[in-house]
C-alpha cells in the first residue's frame, strides 16, 4: 500500500512538471511600474508579493509589506485580479500604518503581436473603500485602468509601456499614468530592465521617475525580482527600494 501511495505522488509530480514545461515561463507585473500585457495560464494562481520602502522626504518615508497581487487564469484571454497591502506611514513624528483599500479587476488580452502591431491587454481595477484599516479608508470607489502594450525587438529584449488614468477615491479628478521600459534576457535565468513612468494629475503638477531592476528565474513558476528607482519631480519621491517573490500553481 505505502509503495502504491510512493508511485502515486511520485505520477503526480511527473504530471505536474510535464504541465509546466508546456507553460512559457513565468510572466508577473512586478517589478516594474509597466504592466506586461500577458494573461496568467487557465486554471493558475500566479502569487507576486513584495516589500517596498520608498523615502519620501527627508523626515518621512512608506514601507509597504507585504504588497500581494493575486491572478487567476480564466481562459487564454481572461483572469481576476486582487490587490492586498499593508503599508506603514511615516510623516515626521506622526506614524499611519494598517490594510489599504483592496483592490479587485481584470485583465483581458485584446491584441495579439502582428508586425508593428504590439500584444496589447486592458486592465481594469477598482478599490473598495471600507475594505481597509479605518484610518487608510476612502470616501469613494477608486477606479484605474490602463493599456499595457510590447513589442519583440529581439529573441533577448522586449519594449512595453502602458497609458491609463487612476483616481484616488477622494476627489473627481483623475491622474493620468503613463510607463515606458525595456527588458533585456541577460542569461536564460537573468533578466533586467530600465523604465521611466510618471504621474501627471488633472490639477497638480507631475511627478515624473525612473528605477531598473533584474530578475531571477528559479524555474519556469518561480521568480525572484529586485528593483530600485529615483524622482526628478519637486513632488517625487526621493527614491525607493523594493524586493518580490512570485510564483503559479495550477489547481
């Protein structure tokens, strides 16, 4: 009976291999601020999670830990999203900290590459305002979307960007996003990238940043990503340090 249990696990892990090698290799949407435009594999879970720590102003900083995006594969073309964070506030002497608004969506791929044409996803988000601590609750839904678009130069580099708006479930006024970033397979397992992205508000002045990061490829689901970046806006953060772990499972 043990050995017919032994073969058992051991037929399930086969299957379960041979399954992923048929898989392209783990594609998140970390570490980077670019959204790729890929749809998590049908009946996968796809876990990205990170730390962050972004110094503000001199006497003021944000760690966010852990920041967790879960994806699920619905079809070749479709999958649920749900964002989770836990951030801690610090504004000189005054210190905020607890769950953010969560943030549920979907991606849906609507392009696929052709010549000039680049693969190209939607993305659509929205936060639910009292699902969060009761200081970081908002007065209204917050709705964000964005095209993710990218382009093949190379078998080794990529060029993607995303434009979309975000609001703040504050106020009326939306922020325009808009991400430009290059990736280049440096080894099979090693990849890296450079990026710059902004912010620009309706009414405010923009914030305007960039950062670089690599990644690291254990196995086809899963991957390791660390990423750093700078402002050269007034209203830029100074800069930001950030650390993630993915991977998929299929259920």
């Amino acid at each position: 009976m043990k050995k017919d249990k032994i073969v058992l696990i051991i037929m399930l892990l086969a299957s379960s291999i041979a399954s992923s090698q048929d898989l392209p290799s783990i594609q998140t949407d970390r570490p980077d601020q670019t959204e790729c435009p890929f749809i998590v594999p049908k009946n996968y879970f796809q876990l990205e999670n990170g730390f962050s720590y972004e110094k503000t102003k001199a006497n003021s900083n944000q760690i966010v830990a852990p920041t967790i995006l879960t994806r699920f594969g619905i079809n070749d073309h479709f999958e649920l999203r749900l964002i989770t964070e836990y951030s801690i506030d610090k504004a000189d002497s005054e210190k905020t900290s607890g769950l953010n608004p969560v943030v549920i969506g979907f991606k849906t791929q609507l392009l696929e590459e052709k010549g000039i044409i680049p693969v190209t996803s939607f993305i659509a988000h929205i936060s639910i305002p009292k699902m969060a601590s009761k200081k970081l609750a908002t007065n209204f839904y917050a709705p964000e979307f964005r095209f993710t678009m990218q382009h093949t130069l190379s078998d080794k580099q990529s060029l993607s960007y995303n434009i979309g708006a975000e609001w703040d479930g504050e106020t009326a006024e939306p922020t325009f996003i808009y991400t430009l970033t290059t990736g280049y397979s440096i080894t099979e397992k090693i990849g890296g990238y450079i990026e710059i992205y902004g912010f620009v508000p309706q009414i405010e002045k923009p914030d305007h940043r960039c950062d670089a990061g690599l990644t690291y490829l254990f196995n086809p689901n899963h991957q390791l990503d660390i990423s750093s970046g700078v402002g050269f806006s007034k209203t830029s953060p100074k800069h930001y340090f950030s650390l993630g772990y993915s991977f998929r499972f299929k259920i």
